[in-house]
C-alpha cells in the first residue's frame, strides 16, 4: 500500500469538532486478479465543510467484505464500482462530533456507508441512530446488520427452512455462514453441516457455532465429504463459494431443495469466465430452487430480525467472533483478508476507541 501524508487525524472529542483533516483509503489501480496492498493508497484528505442537514462522524468501525472485490472492477453491477482514485466506501458506526440536523445531535451512535476514513460527512438522512444500550456499536456492522439479515432472509425468505431439514451452509466461519447454521436450527433444522477451510475452522463451526458436521474442503473432495455427511441429501443450502462447493450441494440435493446463491467468492479473482456447475441438469432433474441473493432486497425484514436477535444475544443463545485489525492504515489487509479466508465471523477494522 502506497501512503502519501500519515497524520494521525486528531481524536480528542473536544478537538473533534475542529478537525479539519482525516485520513482515508483510496483506490490506486483496479487490480486483474488478486489484488495486493498497491492497488491502496492511505491519505490525509480535507474534511468537506458541514453544510445544512449534514452530521461530521468520528468513525470508529468499519466493515470490509467480500462483495467489494467486484467493485474493485470497472465493470456494471447491482452496485457502483469504485472510482479509481477516490476513497472507497463501505459500512461503518461512529460517534456524530458535529451536527447541524435537528433529527441527530452531536453524541450519538450512528451507521452509515461511508467507511474506509476516519472522519466522514453524511446527510443525516441516510444515517441510522443506533441503540448501543444492550449491544456494542460494532454489532450493528455484523450480526445485527446486513451480515446477519443475510442469513436470517435466506433462511425465511429465499430458502426457507422447514422442520427436520438438513441445511449445508459454505464458508460457514465467515460473517454470514458464523450466523447462518444457528439460526437454522432454530427454525427447525435437524441437521446444519458446514465447510470451512482448516481443522481450526471447522472445529469452531462444532464448539462455536452450532455445526453437527465440519467439513475440511482442505482434507478431501466436498463432494464425498457431504455425501457422506449427508447420505439421504440435504433439503437447503446457502452458498458463498460457488464453484466446486455449489456443483456438491447440486449432487447431494434431495428433489425439491432450495439454495441461496449468496456469493461465490472462489471466482471472484478469476481472470477468465468462470465454468459453471458440471451437473446443472441435475438441477432440472431434481426440481431445485436456486434464487439468488441481495440483501437490499429484504430491508423490510430488518425491524423483525434486529428484535429476534437481540433477544438470541441477550440470552446467550446466539454466539458471534469477530476479526480485527487496528487502524485505518490497516483497512486493506483486512480486506485482502478477508478475501483469503484469514477471518472467523466478520471481519472489521476499529478505526478509534
């Protein structure tokens, strides 16, 4: 990662509100391939001025996930791509250290999109009060946030789980799939199976998170691996690698199954077109269900979820782990991170106490 200025902003609150710079995370080159720390720059940029219904945020977390990896390419999708040279955007909750909204005042907790700097200045129309009474401000970045909608909607809405399934959830020590396999068995799976890379992560999937069964991919073929896991087949199946684990769950399907197409991030580097499933027709023979996923499409669920699972959180009944790493001069290697697996539950970046 190329650095230009690394002031530290100053982070004293009777300061804040005179801050006038910050630093923040620029896209330097659109990577082919994997990206590296040189397609980042760190810089100390101007803080733009408060202007009527704008709220200055101290940020103090911020996300990094999968899904920007495709924003990374100057490619049309179902979100804007980076603009090379400009700060990237994302995730994040903060402290508002400067107000003029009548609706926030300086002192709350708020989530907002514009991440990856340590400052930000939002319209506080697209900027959500959080309520940290019960949970910590960094929750509503993971499981109380899209990250955990994302399960809680595949599993009620795009492929709803019934009483006495057998769910397969990939990645399942990643942000979502941490979540997925305890939420499954409370509405009503028998059996929740997992993948994971490693025998450290799959041993967290059975202690942590609620898995019957760990699958290795690392050990042995997924696909006799859930076959053997799940020899009468599995009825859901949320996927978040593609390739090589979405043609298994189609072999190991029962007729009638339903997967949600979350993400496949075993292709997102890919330099060439990416092959699909070898068996798709027996996607056809089987009668599958395969809907993607996006989650802005199931905001409406939010108000429900949100109460569920502060519930589960109060009670101890839902478990989470996150992955950290210190400072915005870090925010790349948490993405590259993430992208290689490295994390256990969701990843994040603390930008300040």
């Amino acid at each position: 990662m190329s650095t230009n200025t690394s002031t530290n902003a100053t982070t004293a609150t009777a300061a804040d509100a005179l801050v006038t710079t910050g630093r923040e995370i620029r896209l330097a080159a659109r990577p082919v391939g994997a990206p590296t720390a040189a397609d980042f720059e760190l810089v100390t940029a101007a803080i733009p001025a408060l202007t009527e219904g704008r709220i200055l945020v101290r940020n103090t977390w911020m996300s990094v996930d999968p899904y920007m990896r495709g924003r990374m390419d100057d490619v049309e999708s179902y979100i804007p791509p980076f603009e090379l040279g400009a700060v990237l955007d994302g995730s994040a909750v903060g402290e508002v250290i400067a107000s003029r909204s009548d609706a926030i005042p300086v002192g709350a907790t708020v989530s907002h999109f514009a991440g990856w700097r340590e400052y930000a200045v939002v319209d506080a129309a697209t900027a959500i009060v959080l309520d940290t009474s019960a949970v910590p401000a960094q929750a509503y970045l993971g499981v109380l946030g899209t990250t955990g909608l994302t399960a809680y909607a595949a599993l009620t809405e795009v492929a709803p789980v019934r009483e006495g399934d057998t769910v397969f959830v990939s990645g399942a020590a990643g942000a979502v799939g941490s979540v997925a396999g305890q939420i499954a068995r409370k509405l009503g799976a028998a059996r929740v199976i997992g993948s994971a890379g490693g025998p450290a992560k799959a041993a967290r999937l059975r202690d942590a998170f609620g898995y019957d069964v760990a699958l290795d991919y690392r050990a042995g073929a997924i696909g006799d691996q859930l076959a053997q896991a799940a020899p009468e087949g599995i009825d859901v199946y949320l996927d978040h690698v593609g390739g090589d684990h979405l043609e298994a769950a189609i072999a190991n399907a029962r007729v009638g199954a339903r997967f949600a197409l979350i993400g496949a991030i075993s292709g997102y580097n890919a330099t060439e077109p990416v092959p699909g499933p070898s068996n798709i027709f027996q996607a056809y023979v089987r009668r599958l269900n395969l809907r993607g996923l996006l989650v802005t499409d199931h905001f409406a669920l939010f108000p429900e979820f949100t109460e569920r699972a502060i519930g589960w959180l109060g009670d101890g009944s839902l478990r989470t782990e996150e992955t950290v790493f210190e400072g915005i001069e870090q925010a790349p290697a948490a993405f590259l991170g993430v992208l290689d697996g490295v994390n256990t539950g969701k990843m994040l970046v603390r930008l300040a106490d």
